[in-house]
C-alpha cells in the first residue's frame, strides 16, 4: 500500500516538472505549487534582511523627488494591450531613488553580508538571449526556447555571478547592473539596505525628468543633439545588433546622460522592477523602462509610459531595478 502510494507521488512529481514549460515568465498556474517557494525557506533560512534593526538609509547616490503631480501614460499607445493609456494626473509625495541601477559589486555586498541566494540559483536557471551563448550552447538548449520569443532560452547554470552560464563571470563588469534577479529577490535587497522597490507612479515621475509628457527621459527626439542618450538596439532584432551606442549588452549604470533629476539609464539597459503588481489578483509585477535589446521595431517599450511585466519569480538578462526610499524626517 505505502509502495503504491510513494510510486504515485514519484510519478506525480515527474509529470508535473515536465509541465514547468520554458516561457520567459515562470507561470507557477501551469506549473502547480511554486517550487521557489518551497525551497525559497530552506535555503536562506538564515537570512537576516536587517528590518528588524532600523537604521538610517544612506542616501548618497540617490535623487531627491519632491512632492508633484504629473501626467502619467499616454493617449497614444503604442502598446494598447499594455495599457499605457490613458493619460491621468497623479500625485505622488516626496521620495528618495537611486540615481541608478543596482550594481554587480552593490548586489554582491549584500550577498556576502547576508548569504542569500537569488531565485535564479534555487531554481539552477534563468532566462538568457540566444546572441550571448555559443552555437553549441544554443543547440544543446533548444528545447528550451519561449514558445512566444525563441531567441530567449532557458538556461541551467545562469545567475547573477555567471550571467552567460558557469563558465562566465562578471569580474570585468562589476559596475554594471546586476541582472538574473527576480523582483523576490529586488525586495530582500532593497530591504536589507533600508530602502524598497519605487511604486510605478513614482518610477514614471522620475523617469520624465519634471518634463511634461515627452516620450523619454530627455524629450521626444531619440537622437537629440545627434547622440545616443541611452544603451538600446541599433539593427535588426533580432539578428544584428550594431551596438552604435557603444554596448552590445548591459553598460555601467553610470553610463549616457542622467535626465534633469540626475537619474542614469532610466529608459534602456535593463528594465526595473517596480512595487506594483499587473492586476491586483496576479503575482505578475510592473517593470519599467525597456532594456538594452529593445527596438523601435520590435520593443519600443523605453519610452517613460511603456510597461510591461513578468511574474515575481522570473529572472532574465536584461532584468534588473533600483531602490526607493520615503522621504522621511530621519533620511533628511
Ligand atoms: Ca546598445
Ligand atoms: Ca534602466
């Protein structure tokens, strides 16, 4: 009878990893129980974010954003399913953001003071775009392509410290931002620094610089002054990428001029995480600011209204955020 029963849950358990399928956001529906969070306990058990120690935030690198109303979205959506639109006025009070995104050598502090392991690690895998692994890579993962954009491959072995698989490292680019991180993972970090993830509104506000709806940080004109204002793709996506901005991949997050609030990479290199979820009944979470693999042609999500989101689990190579602080007495 034990036999029977054991066999039956062993059986169970294979049909169901079998199911977990390769699309870019890890749907925990098609999968059953979300495995990251039953390993998620375990294996940073001892993990201590400091919230029960309260301290001042430092607040050096990061912009002061008083109190305003903006107009937030667009009436011209690009992306209609996204739901840019409509345009509306909404006020958001004083807050404190990093001037950029969260770094390799900043993430990596954290880890050696915490021990924490990202998603990306629990799980032994992460998103990543095909250009940046070998032929041979590429082939030995071909089932697991996203069904919808098969240039993103699900590969094991990738994570924040070895961003193209194992063998690769981020020794020569510890000044840029950490990627492979899931927003689970964005939230322990900001919170271990005293800080938290920007809601979307307060993510637009600084992304529009006090500029009144324009299409990016800087104003309407992509090549404003005849130069390149953020790290995107130059080519055709997504086969050629040009790099005419000067990247291929991610660059610094210091790196193009900051916008009028002094906030670096705003629109472009890797897209931010934000508090907000897509709908109020869904893990799935709002991400801002399009990465350094969108077009014009394909994505033209750098724009300061576009959107979009992935499931709070979900970690890829082009995924990353920075953190907010409120503008409380005791950070001033
Ligand atoms: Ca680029
Ligand atoms: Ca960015």
């Amino acid at each position: 009878m034990y036999l029977t029963i054991l066999f039956y849950i062993l059986i169970k358990t294979q049909v169901s990893n079998s199911n977990c399928g390769c699309q870019l956001s890890r749907e925990t529906d098609s999968c059953g129980d979300n495995p990251a969070a039953k390993y998620f306990k375990d294996v940073n058990e001892d993990f201590n974010d400091g919230a029960q120690t309260p301290h001042k935030v430092n607040i050096e690198d990061m912009a002061l954003i008083k109190r305003n109303t903006f107009t937030m979205g667009t009436d011209k959506p690009v992306f209609v399913s996204d739901y840019e639109g409509p345009v509306r006025n909404v006020t958001v009070a004083t807050f404190y953001l990093d001037a950029h995104e969260v770094s390799n050598i900043q993430f990596m502090e954290f880890v050696e003071q915490t021990g924490y392991k990202t998603e990306a690690e629990v799980f032994g895998d992460s998103f990543i775009f095909e250009m940046f692994i070998s032929k041979e890579e590429q082939e030995k993962h071909k089932d697991y392509r996203a069904v919808q954009a098969p240039w993103w491959i699900k590969m094991m072995g990738v994570s924040w410290k070895h961003p193209e698989g194992p063998l690769s490292d981020i020794k020569n680019r510890m000044d840029h931002p950490v990627i492979h991180v899931s927003w689970n993972d964005a939230v322990k970090y900001c919170s271990h620094v005293g800080k938290r993830l920007p809601t979307e509104a307060e993510w637009e506000m600084a992304c529009r610089g006090g500029l009144h709806q324009k299409l990016y940080p800087w104003g309407n004109k992509l090549m404003a002054k005849g130069q390149h204002w953020a790290n995107i793709w130059q080519g055709d996506f997504p086969q050629i990428n040009t790099a005419e901005d000067g990247y291929i991949s991610t660059s610094p997050v210091v790196s193009f001029p900051p916008n009028k609030f002094g906030l670096y990479n705003m629109a472009g290199n890797v897209w931010e995480w934000t508090q907000d979820s897509w709908a109020s009944d869904t893990d799935l979470k709002v991400k801002k600011g399009g990465s350094f693999l969108c077009h014009e042609s394909y994505c033209w999500r750098y724009r300061c209204a576009a959107r979009s989101h992935n499931t709070a689990d979900t970690s890829a190579s082009n995924l990353g955020f920075r953190c907010a602080a409120d503008a409380m007495k005791n950070n001033l």
